[in-house]
C-alpha cells in the first residue's frame, strides 16, 4: 500500500464497559420529545489498516483521517465507555447482496499493476479521476463494508444501542460502479441487515453531497425513508437532491431532499435540521437509524461550501441520540482530515455522553492540529451565508407538507428477511423465498382435523417454540 504501516498505542486502561450504566429501553414516545438521561450501550467499530489505504497523492479522500481520529478517541480514553471491536471483512457474497457480479468481479482482480491490460473495461464502471485503481482497493473495501455489516448485526441482536463505525458511509457507490470516491456501498449493505428485524429504518445524512447512491437503493419502499441535508444548484456533486425527489411507487414521499445553499451557519442548520426530524420521526416512527455523518459540511473543508462548525455538527448528533432508538453512526466525506478527526472524536464522545475537554490530547500526530490544538477551531465565517430566512421558511413548509402525504407510518409484516427490494437478490435466492413465504401462509391440519393458523403454538415435532428452532438473523 501506498502509506508506511502506522501501529496505534492504546493508553493506559482496557476496553471495559463497567463504567457504564445499563441502557434504557427503546420504547420511546416521539410525542413527548427526545429522551434525557439516556446511557445506550455503544460499539466501536476500527481497524488500523483502514487507515493506510491511499488514493493517490493528489486525491482529496485520506483514510489516514482515519488514523487521526481513532488516536484522538483512544487518547481522550473514550474506549472505556465503549466496547471497541476490530471488524471482520465482508465477504464476497455479502457485498453481493447489492452490488452487481460482474462489478464485484472488477473490483476483486482490477489493481495498479494489471490497470493498463483492464482499461476497457474503465468506462463501464465510472473509473477515473474521482475513483481510480490504487492498491489494495478490494481489500479496503472488504474492511470498511464488513464493519458496517457487524455495526448493523450488533444492533439487530440487541447487545449494543449505538454502533460507531467512522470507516463507513460511503453513500455514492450505485450496484454497477463506483462513484464520488465511493466504491462499495457499505450504508445500503448495512440497512439490508437491519430490515431483517426492524419493519422501519431511518437514513439521515449530514454530508455536504447528497446521498444519492442510498436513495437510489430504496426509492422505491417505504420501509426505509432518506434523509439527506446537502448543497444542491444542479451542479454540485452529485447533481441530486432536488426537493422533488420524493420517491416512486410503494416508496413515494419517503424520500426527505433538503437542499441547501452556500454558507449555510451553525443556528440555521441546527433550527432546520431539529425542525425536519422532529417530523420525520413522529411520522415515520423507525426501528432504527443510520445517521450518516460526513464532515465536509464543516467551515473550511477542502471540498465544502458551508460554515458549520464542529460543536453544530455534532449537536445533529446529540439530537437523533436523544430519541433513543437504535442507531448506526458512520462517517463520509470530510477532507481537510485534521478537522475531520476532531469531529468525529466530538461525536463519539456525544454518543458514550462524555463530555470532552477542549484541548485535545498528546498523540504521535499533534502536530496536524496546530497551532490551536484544540478541539474546536474557529471555522465559520469564510462563506456568505446565501439561506435566506424565508427560503428556509418555504423549505421547511414544503417538507412538512410531504410527511402529512405520508399519513402515519407504514405497517409492515415482517419475515424472516426482508423482501427483495429492486431485485437485489438472485432468482433462485427469490424463487426459494416465495416457496418458504407460501409454505409459511397456509394453514395446517393437526391429526383430529382442526384447522390451525401458523401463528399459533403447539406441542408436536413442528412445534414453534422450541429452544433449539430459533432463526439467526
């Protein structure tokens, strides 16, 4: 690879969790507001080579943010008020579950040293400036997915309330190709995992660019609403997100478009964004949420319009932890990197409820934080903020108007696993799920003729509640 090999020191202290209460239940009123006091079980997902991986030397993306990041969260000793788990890779077949095969097959044999013999096939998966071949590229794509994946399970079989995982959220990469510097789509691949078990799932994306790889995925059901917060003129990448994309068929008016102009600040964003999921949460009403958290929406970012600093950034945060449900934080964009470790060191101790002292701690990496070394640089004030109060006024208007379309959350009946959502399974994974679906429908006749709904318990070799016959999900 591309960086020098960096081993991370942990400090002093060990990974338990016995400084942390019990966390409460997630029978959450959304009525009466968020939840105060709330102490969840969180989980952290990191592996050090994650952040070894380099694009290429004039590239924005620098997983070495990654390394920053987890230093600062080690050195700020927030490990003891998580449990901190090194991810296994996804597999192939994982990764299958969305993407195209012969994609997933570029990706495995395409690297630096056979580019030249592979170039044809360039063009047809979106191969250039934006997402080139640099070495190792499956691998980590194999790394930062498989975390997104345990991120989700963990949170499915209930040992954790919050699962951190800053590798992930790459939200541009579509079934065929990559996109955005986004190769695998780690977000849609984790949200699959939660449809097994929750009837709802909340996307929320903070990022400067719009999630268009994610709305893509799910435009058309209306078991998972999008909810993306980004700049839009047309232009800007993506050149998504208009206000007007709401969703199609069984999925219309569950995707949420804010669409935001240059320069936004910190009390016009936080007003907007408390506003928006106050209603989309007492409409919608998930199981869970996947709160993307790209920091390029950051004053100063190396690729960002906007005038967002860090303590607004991580206040989008506190506000969806409050409501106490299950939830998914992952990372994004963010590419003046010394900034984007600060941020994402902030919200993970908003996540454990630490509150963090502004002087950030001595790591083998101070000096990218100078000359402040703080955990709150000044970073507003270099765009116009173009957001009038009365555009944002009719935004806001204009949504709200969308969710009353909604009446309510969807009822869902729930299976072992969730529907194949725009054909992401392969038909004879789908002729085999429609067989056990039918199997699961009829009703059965006990040996004196009764007539019995599958639903029901009973004591004979199909009994339904035996210790042993449960489904892992």
């Amino acid at each position: 690879m591309g960086r020098k090999k960096e081993t991370i020191v942990y400090p002093s202290g060990t990974f338990s969790t016995s400084q942390r209460e019990g966390s409460m239940g997630s029978n959450v009123e959304f009525a009466s507001g968020t939840v105060e006091h709330y102490r969840p079980r969180v989980s952290y997902y990191m592996r050090e080579q994650a952040g070894n991986f380099h694009y290429g030397k004039q590239h924005p993306m620098k997983p070495h943010r990654l390394t920053l990041t987890n230093h600062l969260v080690l050195n700020y000793g927030l490990h003891k008020y998580m449990d901190v788990y090194e991810p296994r890779r996804a597999t192939e077949e994982e990764i299958r579950e969305f993407h195209a095969e012969d994609y997933i097959d570029f990706l495995k044999r395409v690297t630096p040293d056979n580019q030249a013999e592979m170039q044809a096939c360039f063009s047809d998966f979106n191969i250039g400036d934006d997402c080139p071949i640099f070495d190792g590229m499956w691998d980590f794509c194999r790394i930062y997915s498989g975390a997104s994946i345990e991120a989700a399970r963990k949170l499915v079989a209930g040992t954790a309330d919050i699962a951190v995982n800053w590798m992930g959220g790459l939200h541009h990469a579509k079934k065929f190709e990559p996109s955005g510097f986004c190769y695998v789509n780690d977000i849609v691949l984790a949200i699959l995992q939660l449809l097994r078990y929750y009837p709802r799932v909340l996307y929320v994306d903070i990022d400067i660019h719009h999630g268009d790889g994610v709305q893509e995925a799910f435009y058309n059901t209306d078991r998972v609403m999008t909810c993306s917060f980004h700049k839009y003129n047309g232009d800007f990448f993506p050149g998504t997100g208009a206000i007007d994309e709401m969703g199609t068929g069984l999925g219309k008016f569950f995707a949420i478009n804010v669409p935001l102009q240059d320069g936004i600040d910190d009390r016009s964003y936080t007003q907007l964004f408390k506003t928006i999921m106050s209603a989309v949460m007492e409409t919608f009403r998930p199981g869970a949420i996947v709160l993307q958290c790209g920091a390029d929406s950051l004053g100063l970012d190396r690729l960002g319009v906007f005038n967002l600093s860090i303590a607004a950034h991580g206040e989008c945060v506190r506000f969806m932890r409050r409501f106490g449900v299950p939830m998914m934080v992952i990372g994004g964009g963010g590419y003046t990197i010394r900034n984007v470790a600060r941020c994402w060191t902030f919200e993970t101790g908003i996540v454990c409820g630490a509150e963090l002292p502004p002087e950030l701690p001595v790591t083998v990496y101070k000096d990218f934080f100078g000359p402040d070394y703080s955990l709150h640089p000044q970073l507003s004030g270099r765009v116009v903020n173009h957001n009038s109060k009365a555009y944002l006024n009719a935004l806001t208007a204009r949504i709200l108007e969308q969710l009353r379309y909604l009446k309510g959350a969807p009822s869902v009946q729930m299976q072992e696993a969730p529907p194949d959502i725009q054909g992401f399974l392969d038909d004879q994974e789908r002729r085999d799920r429609d067989l056990a679906a039918d199997k699961q429908r009829e009703q059965k006749e006990d040996r004196a003729g009764k007539r019995e709904d599958v639903a029901e318990f009973y004591e004979s070799d199909r009994d339904q509640d035996q210790e042993d016959g449960g489904v892992d999900v």
